[in-house]
C-alpha cells in the first residue's frame, strides 16, 4: 500500500513540474491529423462539430472584448488551426457521408442531419442557396476586405516603424522614460509589427477556407450520387436528395464556424486600439450624439405616417428613437452640470495651476549637445550592437579631464528629425558650433597629405583637422591601410571631431560652477592648498576668470599647486588680471615649452614664427598709450601671419608665434580671431636651453 501511495505521489509531483501548457500545440495538431486520417464514429463527429462551433463562438468575443491587438497576439496562429480543424472535419465527415449516406440522413450524426433538415426544411435545393450565400459572404465580403485590411495594415505598421523607435530614443535621451520603459516601448512595436505581418498571410487561409468548402461540396455531391446509383443500387432522385442534405448539413456546419472567424479576424484588423472594447466603443461613438437619433426619428417617423408601409414597426422604432434622444440630451445635461459645478468650486484653487506660469516652464539649454539624423540613431543606441558611440563619448571627458585639468559637462544626445539623415550637429549652450556627415556603413580613409593612390569612393574632409580624406566601402578597408591612408570607422570621425571642438571651446566650458567643484575636489586631496585662498586672498570670479583664459589658450589647468601658489604670493601687491595671468603663464612655463616643443623633434631647436623689430616697437608703444592700430596694418599683419602658418605646416613646425610679454595678451586678442589656430607665447614662458629659430619673421609691409 505504501508502495502504491509513493508512486502516486511521485506522479503527482511529476505532473506538477511539468509545464503542461506546452503541450496543448502538439496535440490540437495530431487530433487534426488522426480526424483526417482514422474514420471517426458519428457521435464524435457530433461532439467535434459541437467543439468547432463553441470554439468560433469563443474566438469571435474574444476579439470583441479585446482592447489592443498586444492583448491576443496569438489570433494568426489560432486562425491557422481553426481552418484546419475545419477543414479536417469536413474530410471526417465526408468521409463517413460517403461511407454510410444510404442509411438515412442521421447516419453522418445528428448535428448534420439537424443543419440538413432543420434548419433548411428538408430543401436540399434551399440548402444549397443558403450554403452558396454564406460562402460568397464569407469569400467575397468578410474575408476579402480582412485580407486587404491586414495589407494594407502590415505596410503602414513597418513604414511607421522607424518614426516610433526615434520618437522613444528622443523620451529616453530626454529623460521622460527610463530605460525600463522604453525597452518595453521597443518590443511592443516589435509585436505589433510582428502581428501585422502574420495576419497579412494568416488571413488567406481562412480565404483558403471558403474555397475549400465549395470544391468539398461538389465533390461530395457527385461522389454521393456516383457511389449511391453505382455501389448502393439507389435511383438518382433519392440518392441525390439522401446525399445532397447531408452534403448541405455537413457544409452549413462547417461554414457557420468559418463566417464567425471570419469576423473575428474582420473585427481584429479593422479596430483601433483605444482602451475600450468594441462594444463599448460602439455605444460611446455611434450613440454619443442626440442630434443624430433625433433627426433619425424624424425620418423614420414619416415612413411610419406614408399609407401602405409597416406604420406599426416604423411608429415602433420612431418612439425608441425619441426615448434615446431624451436619455442621452438628459445624461449630457447632468454631466455639463456636474462639471460647471466643480469648477465653480475649485476656481480659486485651480486658477493658478492653470493659468500661471511657473519655474517649471523654465528649461536651461543643455551645455554640451550632439544632435544626430535619423540614420546614425544606431550610433548611440545602447541595445544595438554597433552602439559604440555613447561609449567613446563618455571616453572623451574622461581623456579631456585628465588633459585640461576639469570636468567638462555632461553631453546629452538626442536625435533630430529636421537635420540631414546622415548629419550630426555639435551644440554649445543650444548653439551650434560644429557639424559634419558621416556614413555608418562606410569608413573614412584620411590622407596624410603624401598619398598619391587614389581609392573609389566621396571625396570629404576630415572635419576635426581639415585634412583631405575619402568615404570608402569596407572591402576597400585593407588596400587603404596598405596605401598608408588612416581609416576610421564613423563613430572614431565624430569623436575625433567632438574632442577638438571641446579643446578648441575649454575657456567656454569653464564657468563659475566648474571652479568651484574643482575647488572643493582640490579642498578633499589637499586642504591646505586653498585654505585661506578664496575669498581671503583672491574672490572666485577672479580666479576664474584667470583659469578661464588659461584654458581659452589651451593651457591645461593641471597643476593647480603652481597656479594657485603663483596667485597667493603676488595678489593684492599686483591685482591686475592682466599681469596675474602673464605671472601665471610664466609659472606654467615650463609644462607650455614642453608641450608645444617636446624634445627630440623639430631637429633639437625651437621654430618659431617671429615679429620684425620694427612692428613689435609699434605693437609695444600702441599698449602703451593705449592707442589702435591702423585698418591696413592690421590687415598686413593677419596676412602675413597666415602666409606663415602655412609655411609652419610645411615644414612641421607648431602654429607658435614668439612676441615680447607686453603684447602678449593685445596680439593674441587681435588674432585669435580670425587665426583661431594661431598660438602666441611670450618669451618669458619659454623654459629650455635649446636654440630658437625663427622660420619666418612678420612685418606690418
């Protein structure tokens, strides 16, 4: 007995770990399978024609109660296996027609012979009419508008995919949504596109269907009177009529089932998805307007009034008519009521929540921005696999805050739909101040100014440094790089791009906030650095305000011992900013020779652009009173400064124009303008015992 406890037991707990869902599929399949192939008795006929019809029924509410198609994904498939459930049904039951026809019209079961005498009054010719009449209006009407529907709605639903998956990444890249929410976002749009595109061939099977069901009434129409004169020794009369019912009961039971599917996937594909089912949508849409019943009751009301119509049905309906209309006029009037009521009440309360204007409405422009097309949303899509945009940006701050010495701001990336699919724009305080092209599927081979190959592919420019360069397919990938072409991919092009302009606009960046977080990071290592210092010996904006012009110059603000002790030893004697910085910059001297003439290059000697004597006394004495220059020398000296950049770059020399201290600062104000790649250094900030070489010498002619 213990024995036989233990093995139910073990049953029991075996059943219950298994998933037994998972095998309603395999057996719907294989009870299709035995129906076609195995001859079924009639009261399983019966029972299986019972299921059919419980099933469509059950199917076609299911659709109506449905408030959004994500809710019954599963209807292409159960269409699938609704069709060839009834398909197999009609092959069971054609066969047991043709099989045990002579022997009455209940041989084939009872619900046959009920659709084949019941519902039809005997009339094989009725049936047959009334068979034909549900198989056009399920061929031509139900399912041909579904099938078109559900094309038309597959076509839409992939063309408007694209749109949706922007509009999610620019919430998220917004912060409305999380990544959780946006994630669920995606999948549904992923369903839904999925559905569509299941329905647009799921759908011709039930199309299939009907057409199925007039070939198997033929046939089982002229193999029942064949087999019933030939085998069964019938006279036509009677073995046509025997047969002919049951073929007709056999097919009004199977096409009842399929004008309900039918339905079902028409109420599926033509709904819109609100949060109301069909029928409520129903009720609150058609029945929502008195205007409408009323004047409906009016022109039912005259054909009610016209001698020789059904005045009674017609007065019946007039008056139904005018019962809704007062109903709903009744129900619109309680509910304006209602609401004039609580906001009479609430006025004073709510009147400031609506009507004025709070700090919330005040939105501060993002400090750093990169906008992108459409087409380079996969750049910067943390799900896709060649996403690695983000990844090299957030690379780009740590790298810039390890070279000048602060924490840029945070970049925030978001897509833009009025910019060219392939463009991306680079903002600053919602200003542009760079942008550029790049393809995706493409590289960029940069020509270092000494290749002569030429590869097949758009001409461009590098946008960071301006070099000559080309976009290129992948295959060409390898031949570049053993041509000495650079090659970078697009996410490389946008980067390289984004750290120069961040270089190029560090002054910019660099703000009251920055100094301070940079203070109170100084204030955690060494405390005893800024003791003391601000506001005690110099205020903040003062200090950065000098920080600030140090980066404007691209002098990182590393050593901040340097600066900070050059600061607290010569301020209040000398408070000029001017000469503060000078001081500053003659501190830094050392790190500004080594960074602009690193040793064992440019042939162990500093080349340098320098100023004919004449022109630096005339610079010298126009600080000095305080003076302008005049338009054409101004206009000679921008000249020759770019003539000798140019030659700067021939021979590898840095864009560094050597002047006196005292015109540092005008020079470098006057030029920087129009030469933003000019460098001016004075000759008190360069450190080094190596000979300096001027390679070109301007002059004001």
């Amino acid at each position: 007995m213990n024995n036989i406890n233990d093995n139910l037991n073990f049953l029991k707990n075996f059943f219950n770990q298994i998933k037994y869902k998972i095998f309603a599929g395999p057996i719907i399949i294989f009870m299709i399978l035995f129906m076609m192939i195995l001859p079924l008795p009639a009261f399983v006929l019966d029972i299986m024609f019972a299921f059919n019809i419980v099933f469509s029924i059950i199917i076609l509410l299911l659709a109506m109660f449905t408030r959004s198609i994500l809710d019954f994904l599963i209807f292409p498939t159960i269409l699938l296996f609704s069709t060839l459930l009834r398909l197999a049904l009609n092959i069971a039951s054609s066969r047991i027609i043709l099989l045990k026809g002579q022997y009455g019209h209940s041989a084939a079961g009872k619900i046959i012979d009920a659709f084949g005498n019941f519902l039809v009054g005997g009339n094989f010719a009725v049936g047959i009419i009334i068979f034909s009449m549900l198989v056009i209006i399920n061929f031509m009407v139900i399912t041909k508008g579904s099938v078109r529907i559900a094309e038309v709605g597959a076509r839409f639903i992939l063309d408007g995919m694209p749109g949706k998956q922007m509009a999610i990444d620019a919430d998220l890249n917004s912060g409305l949504i999380g990544e959780k929410e946006a994630k669920k976002r995606r999948f549904e749009i992923s369903q839904e596109s999925d559905f569509y595109g299941s329905m647009d061939g799921a759908s011709k099977f039930v199309r299939g269907d009907a057409v199925a069901g007039i070939l198997i009434m033929i046939i089982n129409l002229i193999g029942g009177l064949l087999i019933g004169t030939i085998q069964h020794n019938m006279d036509v009369l009677s073995a046509g009529k025997t047969y002919t019912i049951l073929t007709v009961g056999d097919g009004l039971v199977a096409q009842i089932p399929a004008l309900i599917v039918s339905t079902a996937a028409g109420v599926i594909v033509t709904r819109v998805s609100t949060q109301e089912d069909v029928g409520e949508q129903i009720l609150s849409q058609l029945f929502n307007n008195p205007k409408v019943i009323f004047l409906s009751a009016l022109i039912i009301g005259i054909f009610g009034f016209i001698p020789g119509m059904p005045n009674t049905i017609f007065l019946c309906f007039t008056c139904l008519l005018f019962f809704i209309t007062w109903y709903l006029s009744k129900k619109i009037d309680i509910s304006k009521k209602n609401v004039s009521n609580v906001s009479n009440t609430n006025l004073n309360k709510n009147s400031q929540i609506f009507h004025e204007a709070t700090w919330n409405d005040v939105h501060q422009e993002d400090a750093l921005g990169l906008e992108v097309g459409y087409k380079l949303i996969t750049m910067v899509d943390n799900n896709k696999n060649n996403g690695i945009l983000l990844k090299r940006i957030k690379g780009i701050r740590k790298q810039f805050a390890r070279d000048m010495g602060f924490l840029p701001p945070v970049i925030h990336i978001r897509d833009n739909l009025e910019i060219s699919p392939i463009c991306y724009r680079i903002l600053l305080s919602g200003v542009e101040i760079g942008s550029g092209e790049v393809y995706p599927e493409k590289f960029m081979a940069i020509n270092p100014g000494l290749i002569k190959k030429e590869l097949v592919g758009q001409i461009c420019h590098e946008p960071a440094f301006g070099l000559q360069a080309i976009w290129i397919n992948k295959e060409l990938k390898e031949e570049a790089s053993s041509f000495g072409y650079t090659v970078v991919d697009s996410s490389t092009v946008i980067t390289t791009h984004f750290h120069a302009i961040l270089m190029q606009y560090a002054g910019e960046l660099f703000g009251r906030q920055e100094a301070q977080h940079l203070l109170d990071h100084i204030k955690k290592n060494t405390p005893k650095l800024v003791d003391g210092f601000i506001p005690e010996i110099l205020s903040l904006a003062i200090f950065n305000k000098i920080l600030k012009n140090l980066l404007s110059e691209q002098i990182p603000i590393k050593d901040m011992k340097s600066i900070i002790d050059c600061l607290s030893e010569n301020f209040p004697e000398k408070n000029d900013i001017e000469i503060l910085i000078n001081l500053v910059r003659q501190k830094l001297g050392r790190f500004i020779t080594q960074n602009w003439f690193p040793k064992n290059q440019y042939k162990n000697e500093i080349q340098v652009i320098g100023l004919d004597s004449e022109l630096e006394k005339l610079l010298i004495n126009t600080v000095h009173s305080g003076g302008a220059l005049e338009p054409n020398i101004v206009s000679n000296l921008i000249k020759n400064v770019s003539d000798a950049l140019k030659n700067q770059k021939n021979i590898g020399a840095p864009n560094v124009l050597l002047v006196n201290p005292m015109i540092r600062a005008t020079l470098s104000r006057l030029l920087k303008i129009v030469l933003p790649k000019v460098v001016i250094l004075s000759t008190t900030e360069i450190v080094d015992t190596r000979p300096i070489r001027f390679t070109s010498v301007i002059d004001c002619k």
